[in-house]
C-alpha cells in the first residue's frame, strides 16, 4: 500500500515539474494567431480599378464541386457561388474580396506557374439533413485549386 501511494506521489510530483518547466515568463511567450472564418468588411475598402479587377473576373472551381464567379458591371463588383443570389462585394486587399452583407470572403492567389489557388469562406444557411435533424447555419471554408 505505501508503494502505491508512493508511486503516484512520485507520478503527480513528476507530472507537476513537467507542467512548470513548460511554463514561460510573461515577456517570453508569443501569441500565434488562429486560422479566422470570420467574415468582416473592411472599414475603408481598396478602391480597385477595372484592369486591376479583370486578373480575378471569371469563374472558379471550388472544393466541393460548386463554382465561384466574380464579375464587374460598372465600378461595382459582384460575386456567385452556384445558382445562389450575387453578393455585392468590395476589395478588402490586393487579391481579397468581402461581401457587403457579410456573406462571403474570397482570396485569390495567381501562382507565377499559371495556376490558380484560394479560400472563399462562406456563410452555409442553415438545412434540414437526411435523417431529419438540423444543421444550423454556420461558416464554412472552400478552397479552389484551379481555374
């Protein structure tokens, strides 16, 4: 019986040291920020010109088998995941584009090589599943890994 209280002494004494070895002074630790679905619009859009926007016009083939199109009309820009209602949207950086009703944000990498990557992060409404539950809205990311 003493053996077994003096094992597991040992064990949490261990485990402690472990946990305090690990931990760091204030001034030595550094944050990593997370990955963000959240869909925010910037405070002051870029203002972006039409041949600045035309590299990014055109349809892209996202992950799960739906398309993105991004299109002009006038100085305003518009985006369409699908058969889904257009998305107005503004340029939130160089190659990033938000959604005016918080709907969607898409970023577009053109590679040297010709290739086409990116996230479109989306607002996924809320369904009725096969086996009759709920799935409520919720944000949801897409890659395209070409266009």
């Amino acid at each position: 019986m003493k053996t077994i209280i003096l094992s597991t002494l040992l064990g949490l004494a261990a485990t402690c040291l472990a946990a305090h070895a690990q931990t760091l002074p204030q001034d030595k630790t550094v944050e990593v920020p997370g990955h963000s679905l959240r869909i925010e619009v910037p405070a002051q859009p870029r203002y972006m010109m039409r041949d600045d926007f035309l590299p990014f016009a055109g349809t892209y083939d996202l992950s799960n088998g739906d398309t993105l199109q991004l299109r002009r009309s006038g100085t305003l820009m518009y985006a369409r995941i699908g058969n889904q209602d257009e998305h107005r949207i503004v340029a939130a950086g160089r190659n990033a584009f938000v959604a005016l009703d918080r709907q969607l944000k898409v970023r577009i990498d053109h590679h040297a090589d010709g290739s086409v990557g990116g996230e479109l992060v989306m607002v996924v409404p809320a369904r009725q599943l096969a086996d009759g539950t709920t799935q409520g809205e919720h944000v949801a990311s897409l890659a395209f890994p070409g266009r």
